[in-house]
C-alpha cells in the first residue's frame, strides 16, 4: 500500500512559491535542473530521497531530465500537444493542477507499487511512493 502524499514545494527562484514544507533552488550554489545534482539538492531540502520526489512541469525537457534523475514525472499539457518522442515520457500526464490532483489522489488509493513507464492520460497509473 502506498503511504500518504505528502507534498512538499521547490521553486526554480521565487522564495514566495516556497512554503514550510519546501526549498528554494535559488540557494543552491553552481548547479541547475536538468543536472542530477539540482534534484539531490532538492530530495535533501525537502528531507525525501529522489524516488520520493516528482517532477511536475509544462516543458518535456523537464520532464526528461528530472526522469533520468531518477523522479516520478507529470506534465502540464494545457494545449493538448503530442509529447516529443525523444524526450523520456512523463509518469503522468494532465491537463491542468487540478487534473494532475485528482490522478494523484485516485493512484494513492490503488493498490501497486511498479513506477510506470509511459505516461497516462485518462487513467491514472500507480507511482513508486509519491
């Protein structure tokens, strides 16, 4: 079964989207995302190891990076695009917050521990431990 979510907020520079469960990565000194480095700095602020940590964005660059740093993945797809066949796919695609909560809300009570693959859209499929 897997175990509450339990968000926490990293913001790329803007201290107000930081909140008392999160970190800025504005502090980190001479590494940035998409680096491997810039996502341990972030497990570390938010006391997490990198399994336990997703990635959530609008840019499939993101997502790619983050991805082979070794976090779960969802991406913001507003538009409806196609997501670029080069980039690592996202764990979890949405359409908007809202949406990417209630996919997380719905994997939470299922039960499965296999991180997926390939991204879900109507279905939401069952992350590692986020």
């Amino acid at each position: 079964m897997l175990r509450p979510l339990s968000p926490n907020v990293c913001s790329n520079g803007q201290e107000s989207a930081s909140t008392s469960k999160g970190c800025s990565l504005s502090k980190m000194p001479g590494i940035w995302k998409p680096a491997p480095g810039a996502y341990a700095f972030a497990a570390q602020q938010c006391g997490v190891e990198l399994i336990d940590l997703m990635l959530v964005a609008v840019h499939p660059w993101d997502i790619d990076g983050a991805h082979r740093a070794g976090l779960g993945t969802a991406w913001i797809n507003r538009t409806g695009a196609t997501y670029p066949d080069y980039f690592t796919a996202p764990t979890l695609e949405a359409t908007s917050m809202r949406h990417l909560a209630q996919l997380l809300s719905q994997s939470t009570e299922s039960e499965g521990s296999e991180r997926p693959s390939r991204c879900s859209r109507a279905t939401p499929t069952t992350p590692g431990n986020w």
